[in-house]
C-alpha cells in the first residue's frame, strides 16, 4: 500500500509514525524542529490521515506497508520512531527487517501484550451521527458525552474531514472498531534487534512500567530507556522540548 506521507528537512531520514487515531500532522511541530538535522518523513499509516483504507489491518501488513515507503523513496536504511501503535509497527519492522534500521526510537509502547482499553473512546466516535452533524461543535457535543476531557477530544477529532457533502471519518472507524484487539498484540517471541534502540517513557504514563524492562530487554538487547518528566502517554505535544532533545542526543 503506498502512504501518504510529507518528507521535510536534510540529512539522514527519520522516519516517524503516529499511534492509533493519529495522523503523520500530530508530529509537524517535532519534525520542525528537527529539519535542519534530519530528512522527516511523518508518515500515515494504513486506514488512518489521508493514506488509503482497507479491510486488513495488523502489523504484518503496516510492516509491508512501511517497507514498501522505503524502497519507493531508495532507503536502504533509516532511523525509524514511532508512537504507541506506531511504536509496534516500528518494532515489529525492526526484528522483521534489521538491515533496514540504523536506529531506533519507541515513545511509550513496550513489546507486550496490552489488553483493549479504548472501549470508550471506540464506543464514542460511532455514537457521532454524521449525517446530522453541521460543525465541529456539534462534534464535539456528541463526544464529550463519552469523552469528558477537551484535549482528548481535539485530538481525536482531527480525523474528521470535511467536503462539499458533510463531514467524514478519516480513519477507517469500522475496520479499527471490528479488529482492535490487533493494535495491543505482543511481539512474537524471540524476535530480536540487537541494534541501538531508546525507549522513551512519559513518567506519568502507565504504558511502560519497570516490570516490562525484562521483555524489552529480550527483545532489544542494545537498548536504554529515558522516563520523560511531566509526560504522560502523548509525550510529544505535553513535553515536545525534551522529545526533540532526547531524539537529537541518541542520533546525532
């Protein structure tokens, strides 16, 4: 599947992936301030931002679907980052194809299984009944019966598009809705990178935990983890300054 992506800056690539519900726009302001260091590529993946839609959607296929960027832009390597879900693809790219990473980042996301947790949100999204929805307000109001928290919200309603017929969902809502429990899969076991790997946690976050580091370890011998202070798990708009520091002083 070809991504939409947009590619910025010079130097090395840096490839990055946003988490479940996101799009490649949720990391523009890290990626600005890092072009004068790195080529970005913020990159949406399957059934998410612009990128196109399908029926199959796990991390065998986002791994295809990444590898397949790569070889259409001539990376033969690059460092790769990503987020939550994206942080998975990531890995699983990384024990699939090592010869194709030169680094890795994984913000907030351990190898490990993790149970389904967005009944909620899920749950509030369907509710939104597009066809009587005339603004993003009227988006919203459905939502936060659902959703209490307004950052929350925004940023979930960046997903939904608008054109000459009304708005629409971006994500493709029925295939994550049907097959959600494919986002909290663990590694296969013995799958290993033995290449430089920074784990970065949010402190206030409970998606890493310190009875993880053994897994992580079996998996990503070459690895060091940094707790983000103040972060919780979207630690790249709570805590931007010390994502892009942290990025810079592990590959550069």
């Amino acid at each position: 599947m070809k991504l939409n992506f947009k590619k910025s800056g010079t130097g090395e690539p840096l490839i990055i992936l946003h988490g479940l519900f996101g799009s490649a726009d949720n990391w523009f302001s890290i990626a600005k301030e890092l072009e004068n260091d790195f080529t970005l590529y913020l990159v949406d993946q399957r059934n998410h931002g612009d990128s196109p839609k399908s029926d199959e959607w796990n991390y065998e296929v986002m791994v295809e679907d990444l590898k397949e960027l790569m070889d259409e832009e001539g990376l033969s390597e690059a460092y790769l980052m990503g987020h939550s879900m994206g942080g998975k693809t990531v890995m699983n790219f990384a024990v699939t194809y090592p010869d194709r990473v030169e680094k890795l980042i994984v913000a907030d996301i351990a190898p490990r299984y993790y149970p389904i947790h967005h009944q909620t949100i899920l749950e509030g999204l369907n509710s939104i009944n597009l066809s009587e929805t005339y603004s993003r307000k009227d988006a919203d109001d459905q939502l936060a019966k659902f959703i209490p928290y307004p950052g929350i919200r925004q940023f979930l309603l960046k997903s939904l598009g608008r054109d000459r017929n009304g708005f629409y969902w971006k994500i493709n809502l029925p295939v994550i809705t049907e097959n959600i429990e494919e986002v909290g899969k663990a590694l296969e076991e013995n799958t290993v990178y033995s290449g430089p790997t920074l784990f970065l946690a949010g402190a206030n976050s409970n998606y890493i935990q310190q009875s993880d580091l053994p897994d992580i370890l079996a998996h990503f011998p070459n690895y060091e983890i940094e707790f983000i202070e103040g972060a919780g798990h979207w630690l790249h708009a709570e805590k931007p300054e010390a994502v892009v520091r942290e990025i810079r002083r592990f590959l550069i």
